[in-house]
C-alpha cells in the first residue's frame, strides 16, 4: 500500500485511519521525515527498543536543527525540540534508559520522571 516509511507515517496513513490531521498544512513540505521520525521513537518506546528510539531520536534532533528559525526564535519550539522532550519523558516513564544530549532538549529532563 505504502511504498516507504515517510508515506506510511505520513498524512495519508493518518487520514485512512479517520485520523484529524488539521494541523499538517502548518507543518513544513518535509512532513515525511517529522512522521518517519516520530514512528521510530514510538515504536521503540512500544517495542522497548533503545536503538529504534535513539534513531528516531536522532532523526526529530536533525528535523528540528533543519526546520526551526532560531534567528526570529517566538516559540517555545524555536528553543526547546518538544517532541523529543516529551518522547523521552515517555520512554523513561514505561522504564527505558534513555538519554539525549542536545542543546534542544534541556538538561533538567533527567529530573522529569
């Protein structure tokens, strides 16, 4: 049905589940590889996967470096990878140890779970 994992993970997988996804048209034309990202870190957190997340990991670290305008900086998002900070609080709660050095992920998330 899907010819790779950027179209499996991305809107129209979504869409043929009855998903909403609304907010993609804010996302930029690279929205494949935030998706691909994204379905790797998960599948490693559900897989308990460490290596699966870091990769996923790595991928949203290098979407966000290649995305985010940090010379205008108005968002949270500019300064802080949200997803990644969320991901591994995620990961960390169902008892995996994870750990991400970035300068976009603040240190004190080793002290949020």
């Amino acid at each position: 049905m899907y010819d790779t994992l950027e179209e499996e993970a991305g809107p129209q997988f979504l869409e043929d589940r009855g998903l909403e996804v609304e907010y993609l048209d804010e996302l930029p034309d690279d929205h494949p590889e935030y998706f691909g990202a994204l379905w790797h870190a998960l599948t490693g957190i559900v897989d308990r996967d460490e290596q699966a997340f870091e990769d996923g990991i790595a991928q949203f670290l290098e979407w966000h470096d290649d995305n985010v305008d940090f010379e205008n900086k108005t968002s949270a998002d500019d300064l802080v990878c949200l997803p990644v900070l969320t991901l591994v609080v995620l990961a960390r709660r169902d008892g995996m140890d994870v750990s991400v050095d970035s300068p976009y992920v603040p240190d004190c998330v080793d002290d949020l779970v």
